[in-house]
C-alpha cells in the first residue's frame, strides 16, 4: 500500500490560491469518494479540513475546497493568510478498510 | 465534547514492546472506530490500524500485521495499541483518531514513542 502522491512543497503570496494535488489510483483515491485533507502545524495534531472529496465542516473557513478527478484529488486554498502555513495532507479509503495517506505537503506563504 | 487523551511518552529499547492508550470522552465509547496514525520525526502520517469499537473487531495495515495489536477496554472507554519488536525505525508520535465515516475528527495529542538502546 504505497502512500498517495504529494507535491512536497507549494508557496503562495497572501492573498493569492494554492492547490495542492494528491495522486493515487483506482483502489484508492479513484475508487471511492472518501478523500478528506488535514492540516497540521509543528508540533501539533493533524485537523480535518475537508471530508468526502469536498465536504467542509463547520468552522473551517470557505477559503478551504475540495475536488477530485479520476484518481487526483486536489486541495484548493484561495486568499491565503500567514496562518494557512503549515503541512497538509490528504487521506483516502483504500477498500478492505484500510485507509493511507498522502506524503504531505509544507505550504509556505511568502 | 468530543475528546481523546493519549497516555505519556515512553522510552523503549529496540526489541521491546510499547502500549499507548488513547482514553475517549464526551460521546458513548462505542459509537464509533478508533483509528492509529503514527509520524515518525520530519516524516509524513502513517496509518496503522483501527478498531470497531462496539464489537473489537481490528484491521492493521499490511506494514504492522504481526506487530500492531489495538484492543478496547469498554469500561474505561479505552482503547490501547501495542507494538511489538520495536526498531529504531518506530520512534514516532502515535496518535489514536475518531473515525466518522471515512474521516478522522477529533485526534488525540499524540503520543512520543523513542526506541534507543
């Protein structure tokens, strides 16, 4: 079970959009609509940020999207903030309940 | 609300065993699965396992069968993962995660587990 595929790094001015893509195949990320994305600053514990491909829970602000497209699931954050800095990573069912993540993501607002 | 608290962190040598509990509160314990991610220093997340927590049923990932084992205790509203044969390789932060279809909310504070002779 190979980890999802992962830019290692994106970087954005305040303000702008950054998407962060996330690979996998047909047994993964493909297969099924069960993507979610978190975040995790240094030395903390991962957040959710986005369920089910494109599904945004309550507190987290509608900057935060979701999509998907064949086997390539993507995270969208538009009007950056300093505060969106930190490392990303998405997340998805694998079938035979297994789950696996992605490699992770360091975002760097410049 | 919602919360899980991990047990402290632990130092073990290579070849030992280490147990980290992950204690739930604020819902009933057996709604919902338990999962197990750990994050080795720099390195990315790695999911472990899970446990159906209402009939102790368990899934490990292919890399942990063998070593992983995660077990429930009901009446504490607990739930602990045991990992076997430790290498320096398993020094990482251990976290347990709520389950809710296919997502993980809330996560526990982790847990640092150092194998070192």
């Amino acid at each position: 079970q190979s980890a999802l595929t992962q830019p290692r790094s994106v970087s954005g001015s305040p303000g702008q959009s950054v998407t962060i893509s996330c690979t996998g195949t047909s047994s993964d990320v493909g297969g099924y609509n069960y993507v979610s994305w978190y975040q995790q600053h240094p030395g903390k514990a991962p957040r959710r940020m986005i369920y089910d491909v494109n599904k945004r829970p309550s507190g987290v602000p509608d900057r935060f999207s979701g999509s998907k497209s064949g086997n390539t699931a993507s995270l969208t954050i538009s009007g950056l903030q300093a505060e969106d800095e930190a490392d990303y990573y998405c997340c998805s069912y694998a079938g035979s309940y297994t789950w696996v993540f992605g490699g992770g993501t360091k975002l760097i607002v410049l | 609300q919602v919360q899980l608290v991990q047990s402290g962190a632990e130092v073990k040598k290579p070849g030992a065993s280490a147990k980290v509990s992950c204690k739930a509160s604020g819902y009933s314990f057996t709604t919902y699965a338990i999962h197990w991610v750990r994050q080795a220093p720099g390195q990315r997340l790695e999911w472990m396992g899970w446990i159906n927590v209402g009939s102790g049923n368990t899934k490990s990932s292919q890399k942990f069968q063998g070593r992983v084992t995660i077990t429930r205790d009901t009446s504490a509203s607990t739930v602990n993962m045991e990992l076997s044969s430790l290498r320096s390789e398993d020094t990482a932060v251990y976290y347990c995660a709520i389950e809710i279809t296919n997502w993980f909310d809330p996560w526990g504070q982790g847990t640092l587990v150092t194998v070192s002779s």
